[in-house]
C-alpha cells in the first residue's frame, strides 16, 4: 500500500502561541511527530500541512523535505482537518503524480505518541479485511457513571449509575476516549464519506493513557515533559 502521513501544523495557535515548536522531550512538537513517522517499520511519505513559513523552515532543518504549503483557505480557525488532509492528497496528485491508498493522521499536540504505536496501529489495521479506518483510544479516567451533565433545573450523570452501584469495582463497561494521536483511513473512504470515523465500524487502537496526552494548555506542556522524563524519552 502506498501511505502517506500528514502532520496538521497550524502557524496560528490560540490557546499557546507557535504551540507545534514547543518542546517536549527536548524536540519540539512538530519533531516529535516527524520521528514518529520516519521511525516507522512501514514506509511512508510525510507531509506536514502547514500555513507558516517558521514552521516549514522548522521542519526542513531537521530532514523534511516536502514542498507543500497550506493554503490560507484552510489555516483559519474553523478549517476542517479532512479538509486540510484532502488538500494534500490532491496536491500530491497533481504536483508528483502520486496517488495513496492510505493516510495517517498525525496531529503534533501527541509528541508522547511512539513509533511502535503507529506500527502496532497499522499492523492492526492491516489485519482487518475490510477495515475502512483506524482510530487511537484510550480508558476513561473520569468514568461517566461519576460525571455530572448540569443545567437550569439542577444536574444528573452523564451515565447514570446501576442500583447499589459501590465505585469502580461496580464499571460493567468498557469506555474509551478518542485521544487524537493516530488516524489510519483508506483515501478512498475519506473521500466517499469526508470522514475519518466510520460511525460504529472504526477500529480502535488502545494507547496507555500515559502516552496519550494532548497538547492543549501550558499546563499540558508542563506534564507531557514530566512524563517524558518520568518513561526516560529523552
């Protein structure tokens, strides 16, 4: 199979500003996502979708070498990501003559995300005859049985909890969070359904939560470099 990864890295981050050259592990985020790529047993072509020229440069100073440049179209604050990922799939089209029949999705707020992952995700995805597309989960810390959904007339749980329910020896299911590291889907299915979950049918790859944490606030930052240091990533 022909696989190309892309690395959605938008120049213009809210929440922390240039967020994907933050460091991690001593490597920034966009580093860490390209090694995971690179590091992988499977052969793959790696874009990094980006609208910045710092990034780009951040990038192609550490190996990269793709020529690709995110139109400003798709680097605005309600940009779809399958959108951005369409976009290079037509680029590489058009520009290598170059078709794919699967793509990886590797956003860089996972910097704790492993190669080994990637493979023992896409060696999953492999197994699966008719697989369509892959997602990376992890357990629910927050059981929904002991979450609150509140409103005007006061709360009730998200789940709500069986009779004589006693804490956690009580969990009869299994919950999972979709965890953002790892996208596997066919070209083909992304671009009949413009979705990288197929409803129900996606397979689901279990990361450990420790390496499942998502960059979104300083204080994400601050605990992704203490359990790099804490797995001995660096």
């Amino acid at each position: 199979m022909n696989i190309l990864a892309v690395i959605p890295a938008r120049g213009g981050s809210k929440g922390i500003p240039k967020k994907n050259l933050k460091e991690v592990c001593g490597k920034s985020l966009i580093t860490n996502a390209l090694n995971c790529a690179y590091g992988s047993k499977h052969k793959m072509d790696v874009v990094v979708s980006t609208d910045s020229l710092e990034i780009l440069e951040h990038a192609k100073s550490i190996g990269y070498d793709s020529e690709y440049f995110r139109p400003l179209n798709l680097a605005q604050d309600d940009s779809l990501t399958v959108d951005v990922v369409l976009d290079v799939l037509s680029w590489s089209a058009e520009k290598n003559n170059k078709k794919y029949d699967l793509v990886v999705l590797l956003q860089p707020t996972s910097p704790l995300r492993l190669s080994s992952d990637l493979d023992a995700a896409l060696d999953l995805f492999f197994l699966s005859e008719n697989a369509t597309s892959l997602i990376s989960v992890n357990p629910m810390h927050e059981h929904p049985v002991e979450c609150l959904v509140t409103s005007p007339n006061g709360w009730t749980y998200l789940v709500e909890p069986e009779k004589g329910y006693n804490g956690r020896q009580c969990y009869n299911q299994n919950y999972f969070f979709i965890n953002g590291a790892i996208y596997i889907c066919s070209c083909k299915y992304l671009h009949e359904t413009h979705s990288f979950i197929d409803d129900k049918k996606s397979l689901l790859y279990e990361m450990p939560k420790i390496r499942a944490i998502d960059i979104d606030t300083d204080d994400d930052l601050i605990m992704a470099n203490y359990l790099c240091k804490k797995m001995k990533l660096t």
